[in-house]
C-alpha cells in the first residue's frame, strides 16, 4: 500500500515538472535513484534519452549498468567523458567558484560533471534523481 502511494506521488511529481514535454533526457547512473526516475518515466509512457558521463579513461561499474539498461529498455545511451587533464580541471573548477560562488568541496564534486554533461543535453527537460536523499 504505501509502494503504491509512493509510485503514484512520485509520478505526479515527475509529471507536474515536465508537464507535456515528451523530449526528456534523464541524467542516468543506473542507481536506485535514477532507475526509480526511469520507471516512473516509463509508467508514464516516456522514453527518455539517458545520459551517463565518466572520467576520461575509467569505465565504473555505473557505466556497465546503464549500458544494459539503457540495451534492455531500447532507450538512447549517450555517454558523456570528462577530461582528465589536471590544468583544465584547475581552470574549471576556478570558473565554477568565480561564476556561480559554489565554495563548497562537496557542491564542486557533485556539479563540475555536469559542466560537460548539460552542453550536451538537447531535450528540453531534464529529469535527475540528484537531492533524493534529501527527500
């Protein structure tokens, strides 16, 4: 009883934020927050297209996952890199203090992927499991 209350608020959530658009792209790392993101997506007949990133050279265990995924839904993967390139981290890091005052360690880590992911998002909204700990 309360999974289903749960499924149905989440639902209403994600579809008050989208509203009619069906270009959705969702910020995806195959994680229990983001997997929750797509099935609610999918409940509501929405095939959104994925996007995963990782550091240039390193391919995690969330990349795996997302893949099969992203294979198993027929859905568009897009796999995103980050440089690793250690002067070009400083510069971006030192942009991301400058422009939008992010001082936090944590608030730098957990924005500086999307620096490179958003570019290269072309849907016109965004779904992300980012904060769900927080609810």
């Amino acid at each position: 009883m309360q999974a289903m209350k749960f499924r149905e608020a989440l639902q209403k959530s994600i579809q008050d934020g989208i509203g009619n658009n069906k270009r959705i792209a969702l910020l995806f790392s195959g994680g229990t927050d983001s997997l929750t993101c797509l099935f609610a997506l999918m409940d509501l007949g929405i095939h959104p297209v994925l996007y995963s990133f990782h550091l240039q050279g390193i391919i995690h265990q969330d990349i795996h996952v997302s893949r099969k995924v992203a294979q198993f839904y027929n859905l568009r993967h897009i796999l995103i890199e980050i440089p690793k390139d250690r002067e070009r981290l400083i510069r971006d890091v030192v942009h991301l203090i400058r422009t939008y005052r992010i001082y936090r360690k944590t608030n730098i880590q957990c924005t500086y992927p999307f620096y490179y992911v958003l570019p290269e998002v072309k849907e016109s909204v965004v779904v992300s499991g980012l904060g769900a700990d927080d609810l």
